[in-house]
C-alpha cells in the first residue's frame, strides 16, 4: 500500500488533515485508519460548539487569547494560541464551504452563544447541541470522496520506528490478522482516553491509544494530568454519559445544590466549576447537584439534541432540574509537538487531542477542542508539504528539544497473568474504579499512590490491546498528577490547594 500520509483517527482533526492532504496541489495520497466506524468518533459527540471570532464589534482575536490563556492557568504556549485564534476563522469558513451547516437566525447571520471562561458569545453551534456531529458528517463526505484508502475496524497496536523515524504501524485488520500498514509519515489523531475513568462523556473508542503507542516507542508527552471534567454531565446509568452543553449555562442556567441553593458562578471555567460541584457533592454526601434551565425560553427548539436526550430518561427540561455531575471529558495534555504537528520522532506527527500542542495548558477553554483540530490538522499537512519530517523548537516543544525530562518514564508493571475475557473485563472496571476515586477531581499523594498500586497490580493485559493502553495511560497520568505538587488548572491536589510558581511549566514524560 503506497500512502504518503496514514492518518490514525477518524475525529475533526484527523480528517481536517486528511480533507487538506488529499486536496492540496500536489496531493498526497492518504489513508485514513480506523478501529470504529469512519464516523464514529468523539467528534461526534461534541456538543459545545467551535469558538471563533468571527465579526461582531466586541470580540477580537486578542480577546479570544486572553480567554484561553487565562483559562489555560499559566500553561498555555502563547504562540500556539495565537496560531489558533488567528487561522480558526478561515478553518470555521473552510469548514462551511465544504458544506457543515451552523446554527442563524432569521436574517441569515450565524447564531454566537457564550459559553465558560468566554468574555463575550463566540461559539457557533449546529443543531443547538449537535455540533459535533455536523462537522463530522462534512468531514467524512469529503474524506470518502478523496481518500486512497479508508481502513475502518482497524486497531493501530504500535508504531513502527526503523533508523530513529516512523515508517507506519502494525494493526489488526478487521478480521483480527496482524498487518503492517506503511507510510512515509504518520499521523496520530486519536482522540483522548476518557474511558480510563467510570463516568465519562467519552465514547468507548476513547482508550488513549495514540498516547500509549506513542508512550511505548519513547515520544515525549506532557500534560497528561491535567484530564477536565466537565461538571454538567447528567447523572444517568448511561455511558458514556449524555452531556449537558455549557451553552445552557451561557444561556442562563443555574447550578444548584442538594438544598437548591447556588454555589458558584457558572460561567466560570470548566475546571473552576467542577472543583466547587466535587466539594459541595463531597460536603453535602450526595451523588449528584442539580441543572436549573427552566427559565430557559424555547429549550426543545434551541437545545433539541438536549431536549430529545433528557426526555428519553422521562425529564422535562422546561419543569424538571436535571440531576448531573462531573464526569471525565477531556485530556488537555498527550504527545509533545511544534506548531506544526511535529513530534520528537522524525515522521510522527500529531493533533486534536491526543497532542500537546500548548493551546490548552492546565485546563481548556470551553469550544477551542473542535477549533484545535480544524487548525492543527491541516498545519501538518503543510508541514509534510514542505519536505519536513522532525520537529523545530517552537511551540510545546520549544524548550523541551534537547532537555532532560521532568519526571521518569512510565514504570514497569510486574508481570503477572490474566487469563481469559472474563478476568480481563474485571481488570478494565477495576482501573476505572481507581482512577475514579484517586486521580479525579481532586487528588491528593495518598490517594495517587493507593490509585498507582492498584494499577501496577494489574500486570500483563497484553490480551486486551484498549486495556493495555489504558493501563500505560493511567500510569503516566498518575506519574504526572504525583509530580506536580499543587493545585492548577483541572488538577486539583487537596493537600497542596494552591497553585505554586516552582510548576508553572510542563512536565515531559519519555
């Protein structure tokens, strides 16, 4: 198979890369490799929306990065914010081109919603909450019609890396047989790993493994502590969890607690208002605190994806508060790379969530997820255009090329045995139920250290490849979470509740 581009992934940054590859003059042949369905992905799921200036005499580029700075608590690589806010415009018209259809209103101009940690509405949405899904069906159109190869139900295992440069990877095709796909650059788009924790809003694809793959061959990754919760998912056997858009709160929904009362700003950032709704749910013994949008007007016509999955659990939006709590959503931190995509391994290359490009530091701003991989994806491409394969110190990786890393490798675990399906099944609710409780929302050594011993008692999962991801996954984050003695962005450590000068920096993990 002659593929210039593999692209591993099928969400918004994936195929924005793979749309541009195919597209560009000269154009690159690409495949596109999948272990799900091509749209089957987080994308999908996104329900915010995409946050872009894009008129309107209030905003500005500059606000939107004081924004994202502000909420990325001191982390945020300052050039990378600026690649996003300044080509995020042109990436959302792109996107509008090639057909995705965003919310108007009567006179034909896209409806702008605020949603946490915006100064001002910026956020475009489809559907009112199915913006995710809007993109994605734009993206895969096009994928389908100009891709070489489109590989769904394959499983990347691991990377392959011959004379310090990846040529491709080894996969399982759609029958389970053990293949090796090559390609002269490869690029992980794989998403996050929501499902190392119990209550999720991620997909059950989300089992962090561009992460591990890269983790294994010896990539630097950062950041991958800082995991954001988003506190309005609804509080229902379901999973992964339906999630309650912050543009409800952007609209005036309130926040309450077990006695109705308010206890926080909702319009704070996502990590700020997780951390007060963990407290209250600790102080108050309860699981869940209540989302008041009855004074929302017209919800089932503004929110109908909201409305239509409410109603499903026999709750009215327009009478009923609507229980919730946080639940795991996204992993700001993964592989290290440059403002273009480029990782520490010559030929690998990275975006959307599962790199660490420094748009996000410690916690992401609301809505800049889906405006990530509309900007990053296509920036590699251009990269990869150009003739480069390694990275440039700029970026994430601006003072890491050359450095020793902050923290150690991933440890190894002993090697003990799991048998069979029904153990390894056991061994996968036994992981979440430890990174549930020790590395959640709020953290402490004590609780990390009894969540790293459960994980390192695991041992050999190598029968169940997502599980074995998550494993190695887990063991860095805690690693991390261990290291960073303080309280920043979206990790909250109990016994260090402030945010300390001495970490205002990444720490790499190779």
């Amino acid at each position: 198979m002659d593929i210039d581009l593999l692209v591993l992934g099928s969400g918004v940054a994936g195929l924005s890369a793979a749309v541009r590859a195919a597209l560009a003059e000269p154009g690159l042949r690409v495949g596109v490799l999948t272990k799900a369905e091509l749209a089957q992905s987080a994308t999908r799921w996104a329900q915010g929306g995409v946050a872009a200036v894009l008129g309107g005499d209030e905003d500005s580029t500059d606000l939107h990065l004081a924004d994202t700075l502000a909420a990325g608590a001191g982390l945020c690589d300052v050039d990378a914010v600026r690649v996003l806010v300044d080509e995020g415009p042109g990436r959302v018209n792109e996107l509008i081109a090639l057909g995705a259809v965003f919310d108007r209103d009567h006179a034909g101009e896209l409806q702008l919603a605020r949603e946490g940690g915006h100064s001002v509405a910026r956020v475009v949405h489809a559907g009112g909450a199915a913006t995710g899904a809007e993109i994605e069906r734009a993206l895969v159109d096009a994928v389908r019609e100009t891709a070489a190869a489109v590989l769904e139900r394959w499983f990347a295992l691991d990377l392959i890396v011959e004379g310090g440069h990846c040529r491709g990877v080894v996969a399982l095709d759609e029958h389970g047989v053990r293949r090796e796909v090559r390609a002269e650059h490869v690029l992980l788009a794989t998403g996050g790993a929501g499902q190392l924790y119990s209550v999720t809003t991620n997909p059950l694809e989300a089992t962090g493994d561009g992460l591990a793959m890269a983790l294994r061959a010896g990539v630097s990754v950062a950041d991958v502590e800082f995991m954001q919760f988003h506190p309005t998912a609804l509080h229902h056997p379901a999973m992964p969890r339906p999630l309650l858009s912050e543009a409800l709160r952007g609209h005036g929904a309130l926040l309450r607690d077990a006695n109705g009362a308010r206890f926080v700003d909702e319009l704070l950032p996502r990590d700020q208002v997780s951390r007060a709704m963990t407290e209250r749910l600790l102080d108050q013994g309860v699981e869940h605190l209540w989302l008041d949008a009855t004074g929302l007007e017209q919800f089932d016509a503004r929110f109908p994806t909201i409305a239509a999955s409410v109603r499903a659990v026999g709750l009215d939006p327009t009478t009923d508060w609507l229980p919730v709590a946080p639940a795991a959503h996204y992993l700001s931190g993964g592989v290290l790379t440059d403002l273009d995509g480029a990782t520490t391994l010559p030929g690998l290359w990275a975006c959307g969530e599962v790199a660490c490009t420094g748009v996000h530091g410690a916690n992401r701003l609301a809505s800049n997820s889906l405006l990530e991989g509309m900007v990053f994806g296509p920036r590699v491409v251009e990269a990869v255009l150009s003739g480069r394969s390694g990275p440039l110190p700029a970026g994430a990786l601006r003072d890491v090329l050359g450095a020793s890393p902050d923290a150690p490798g991933v440890p190894a675990r002993r090697a003990l045995s799991v048998a069979g399906p029904a153990e390894l099944v056991k061994a996968r609710a036994v992981l979440q139920h430890a990174m549930t409780e020790g590395a959640g929302v709020l953290r402490s050594a004590s609780s990390l250290a009894a969540t790293s011993s459960v994980l390192d008692g695991l041992g050999d999962v190598s029968g169940d490849p997502e599980l074995a991801n998550l494993l190695i996954v887990g063991q860095a984050l805690v690693l991390a979470a261990s290291a960073r003695e303080e309280s920043r962005g979206c990790h909250g450590r109990i016994d260090f509740p402030q945010a300390r000068p001495e970490f205002a920096h990444r720490l790499v993990i190779r």
